[in-house]
C-alpha cells in the first residue's frame, strides 16, 4: 500500500495541480534554477578549445548533481514520513509537468495573431526558439501547434515515464537533460560542439516518450489509421524524436508541419510532415488541445496501472 501511496497520488495530486494552476509567475520554479545554472557554465567554459569535452563534463556533472540532490531530498522525505514524503513528491511532479501552461500559451498565440500580426509574431517566441520576426500568420500558426504536439512529449509524458522509471531524482534528472537541450542543443556556430553531448542525451532520454507520446495521441484521436501516417512521416523530421508527436498531430489536424525556420541568425531546413499545406484555424488549435488532454489522461491512467502492477505482481 506504500508504494501505491508515495507513486499513484504524487502522480494524481501533481497532475491536478497543473491542471488547475498551470506554473504560476509568483512561485519559485526548480527548471528556472536549472537554467541558471546552465547558463552560468556555458557563458564561463564554451569558449576556446575542446569545446566537445568541456560540454559533456557540463551535462554529466549537471545530470549527477541533479539526480544526487532529489535522490537526497526524496530519500530523507520518505525517511521523516509517508505524508511529508508524498506532499513533497507531489509538489516536484506539479512543477515538472508543463501541459497547462503551454496550451494557454498557445491559445494565445491564436487569439494575438488573429489581432494582428506583429502581437503573433512577439507571442509565438515566448514558446519557441526560432527566429519569430518574419513569420507569417500561418507560420506563427503551425509554430504553435508544433510546440505543443512536441511539448506533451516534453513537458507531460517524458517526464511522468522517468518518474515511473527513477522516482523523484528521474523525474528531475530528465527535466534538467530537456532544459539544456533547449537552451546549447543546437546545431549553429555557437553550440554545436558544447552543446553536442546535452542534444544526444535528449535524444536518448526522449526516445521512447516520443513514441509513446504519438502513440497515445492517435488512440485520442480515435483513428488507428494514422499508425500509418506516424509511420510514413515521423522519421523525416530532423530529429529522432520530435517527428513522432509532430507528424501524430498533422495527422490528426490534416495538415503541414515542417519547413525552413531560423535559429539564432542561421536558417534551418526541416523535411515537412504531411503534405496538406491546409490554413489552420482556432478549430485546428482546439481540436489540438483536446487531443493532448486526452492523451495526457491515458499516460495517467498507464502510470498509475504501472505502479499498481508494481504493487501486486512484483510485491514491491
């Protein structure tokens, strides 16, 4: 009963909180701290020579030191009590999940660009890392959903499956691996040595959330055709994992993703997925983010039946 206590209701609690609250400005945020520090070592050591080994000791070093501390604050949690255990671990899943926040973010990314053109293009680059200045309103559009079909990957399913995995210092570990991916994982001038090692590590960690993450889309979506779409579309995109959730939403929405995108003054060409070039609506935004909410309910409903499997035919 233990284990379903300190596993099943961090999860439902956590989940809940996003739910409601999303990740409020006012509240100190663990992933911001993490950025800091990120930021803090690149600045010092990405510069000179071996760029390569001084960016990997900087991923390894932050992922152990990451793991190190939440292992440690889980471990005397559980150790004071049950309850301080599970009101701390509820707390930590609130704050590594991201799939409120993001959805209001994107739902006004529709509302600004459907306003004008330049509130489009200044609201789409608070969620994306390209160059948003000459997009067009169809462009701020599919930047959009791309962010959030990528998201429930990054911000829901990957971090619930490593909580299942590694518990609490999983969970974190994970989160600070996708905060350096998002911020040296990049393929220009600047991080493509230093930050080569933190983009693999990504890769890794998200490999199997991605698919499963596309996977249970399509089961929201109710059409077990788009297996087939996934499966024609998925690996075209530049990335071994993004293209999974991505082209699971363009199939479900008919539409296009994909295309040339600019990163920090370098133009980027990414392989489209779907070949539908359709406009895309506040319909198309919607219909979006019931998908993701549903397929956020089902890696729930998976995540607690894992952990009651754990109880009851493994006798943890």
């Amino acid at each position: 009963m233990n284990l379903v206590l300190l596993f099943i209701l961090p999860i439902l609690i956590g989940w809940t909180l996003d739910l409601l609250l999303g990740d409020p400005a006012y509240l100190p945020h663990p992933v911001v701290w993490f950025g800091k520090a990120i930021a803090f070592l690149e600045k010092r050591l990405n510069k000179g020579g071996h760029r390569v080994l001084k960016g990997c000791l900087t991923a390894l070093a932050l992922i152990a030191i990451t793991i190190l501390i939440f292992f440690a604050i889980d471990y005397f949690a559980v150790k004071l009590h049950i309850i301080c255990a599970i009101i701390i671990r509820s707390i930590f899943v609130f704050y590594f999940l991201a799939g409120t926040t993001l959805i209001r973010e994107v739902r006004e990314v529709f509302r600004a660009v459907d306003r004008s053109l330049e509130e489009g293009r200044k609201q789409v680059g608070r969620i994306v890392g390209r160059d948003t200045s000459e997009l067009s309103a169809q462009e701020i559009r599919t930047a959009a959903l791309e962010t959030l079909a990528e998201n429930l990957s990054d911000g829901v399913v990957a971090p619930l499956f490593w909580f299942m995995i590694g518990g609490l210092g999983g969970m974190a570990a994970y989160k600070m691996t996708n905060t350096m991916d998002s911020m040296i994982g990049y393929r220009t001038a600047r991080y493509k040595d230093f930050g080569m090692v933190a983009a693999r590590a990504d890769d890794v960690a998200n490999w199997i959330p991605a698919r499963l993450t596309a996977f249970l889309m399509v089961l929201a979506t109710g059409k077990p055709g788009l297996f087939k779409f996934v499966g024609q579309y998925a690996r075209c995109h530049a990335s071994p994992n993004s293209g999974y959730p991505e082209s699971a939403l363009a199939g479900a929405l008919d539409c296009r993703f994909g295309g040339p995108h600019t990163y920090f003054g370098e133009v980027i060409d990414k392989p489209y997925i779907g070949s539908h070039d359709k406009a895309l609506t506040t319909a198309d935004m919607e219909k979006a983010v019931r998908i993701n909410r549903l397929a956020e309910v089902f890696m729930i409903l998976l995540a607690c039946g894992a952990g009651f499997a754990a109880r009851y035919f493994l006798n943890l």
